[in-house]
C-alpha cells in the first residue's frame, strides 16, 4: 500500500508538512507507525525541522547516520542548502545520485531535486526527479521547476498526466492551483477556492496557506480580503518573510508607504527574492537613466 494514499499511515503527517503546518510534523506521534514508514516520517519531521530554522540541529542530530541512509545523506544536503550553502549542498546531492541505488530513491530525488534547482541545476534537478516512480512530491517539484522556467505548457502537461492517477490527493490540487495562478483567467478564482479552503479551516490552517489564499485573493483584485489574510498570517508569524513580501506588494498596489515592511523584510530574509528582483530593476533603472542623462547633455 502506498503510505502517503488516503488509506496509508503516513497521509496525515505528509499532508501536515505540504499544508505548512511544520510543528503539527515535528509533534506527530509516530509510535504506532509500521517498520518500514518510521523512516520516511523521521525524513518529514527533519524536513520540517530545517523549514522552522533548526538546520544547525538537524545535522548535528543525523550526524553518522547518513553514510547508511542516502535519506538522511539528502536531508543533510537540504540542511546545507538552507544554511546558505547551495555549492556544498549540490556537491554532496551529485555525489550521492551517482549511486544507482541512491539515484532510485524517492527521497533522494526530492530532494536532491530541490537542492540541485536551488543552486541553479534546473536540467540536472528535472534528470533526477525524472526517474520518479509514482512520486507526488516528485511530481510537486517538477511542476515548480516548469513554473520558474516560464514553461506552462510543461506545467499544465505534468499536472494532467498526474491528475489521472492520483486524483482528488491534496498535492496534484496544489500543483494545479498553482498552475492556475500562471495561467490567470478563471484560473484565479479555482485556486483561490483551494487555497481558500485550506486556509480557513483550524485543522488545515497555516501561515503558508493563508499567504497563497491571499495571493490569489491579489489576482482577483480584491485588496481588502487579501490584507486580512496576511494580517492573519502574521499574527501566526510575524516574521514570516512571504508574508511580509505579499503585504509589501499590497502596500505597494493601494498606494501605501513601504518603507517600513521593506526594512522588515530586509531584516528577516535579506535575500527574499523580492528584495533581489527589485535591487535589479533598480541598477537596471539607474544605468538606463545614466545613458538618457549623457544623450542629453550631448545634445
């Protein structure tokens, strides 16, 4: 039986990790698990580990352990890599794929995926999460890639082709509503309906869903409710770094002064992508104001 399908002993804990809800992972009683799900559970609460910021911890607490587990040897990659180490990590992730067993290993691929996409591998990542057999969080992944490369086509096939054998699973309406938000349209209003139900029921809640359904209550242009569910989302987190990105945007839409939440993203996530796109354009906009300035002194 498949651990992760609605009937297997890992759907609750893998559903809490893909939902956000990272401590209701760390806490989940793994007690009764079967032998051969106790390890998949530990790689998801270690994962949710690194994803609250206790990467320091993770490695420290599977040190030894990872020559005899290529899972653990793919969460330490991902420890490394959320340190701020994305070389080290893809260095150890292209070590451990060379091993056909490693290179076989659902886990592996996930992650070795992410970290390899991370460190700018998009080809080698999609390589690796290619071999996937049946892997909704490989399939997850793949969807993401596509979506970074601007390739909806590729997107939208890959969430077909999986929406065919995994049906109504939490992860194959998550690929698809995200999807939705690229391709715009109706679109919009299909995601916010799964983002929306996620983020407003008390056993599926997370700062993570509450930032999506904001994101698609922006598409649908409506500010208001968009505004109350990142409020929300910081008053779980308030130093959520998509969350204060988000409401920075909204800020930034409705005409609002940014100063202050752009100095609070600075603080929290100096490397945000926002804050990067937007250091870009900036030297971009200062270098073209420069020729403009020298074409007219010229004249």
């Amino acid at each position: 039986m498949d651990p992760y399908s609605a009937e297997g002993e890992l759907i609750n804990i893998h559903n809490h990790f893909h939902q956000g809800q990272f401590p209701e992972v760390i806490d989940f009683d793994t007690s009764s698990l079967s032998p051969e799900n106790a390890l998949p559970a530990r790689v998801l609460q270690l994962r949710a580990r690194i994803a609250l910021g206790q990467a320091d911890d993770v490695l420290a607490d599977i040190q030894g352990e990872t020559d005899a587990h290529p899972e653990l040897a793919a969460v330490a990659a991902l420890a490394e890599l959320a340190l701020g180490r994305a070389d080290e990590a893809a260095e150890k992730v292209e070590k451990l794929v060379q091993s056909d067993a490693a290179g076989e290993n659902a886990t592996v691929q996930v992650l070795g995926g992410t970290v390899l996409q991370a460190a700018g591998k998009s080809e080698e990542a999609l390589a690796l999460l290619g071999k996937h057999q049946g892997s909704l969080d490989a399939v997850a992944l793949i969807v993401q890639i596509h979506l970074q490369q601007n390739r909806n086509d590729l997107a939208v096939k890959e969430v077909a082709a999986a929406r065919r054998w995994a049906q109504d699973s939490l992860l194959v309406n998550l690929a698809e509503s995200w999807v939705g938000l690229r391709l715009g349209g109706e679109k919009y209003q299909q995601a916010f309906y799964v983002f929306e139900e996620l983020a407003q029921a008390p056993a599926t809640s997370s700062v993570r869903t509450l930032v999506s359904q904001a994101v698609a209550e922006l598409h649908l242009g409506r500010t208001e409710e968009a505004q109350a569910a990142l409020e929300q989302a910081l008053k779980k987190e308030p130093e959520h770094a998509d969350a204060i990105a988000n409401l920075l945007v909204l800020n930034a839409i409705t005409g609002k002064d940014i100063t202050e939440l752009t100095s609070s993203l600075q603080k929290t996530d100096a490397e945000h992508p926002l804050l990067t796109d937007l250091a870009e354009k900036s030297d971009l906009f200062d270098k073209a104001a420069t020729k403009y300035k020298a074409k007219v002194a010229a004249a």
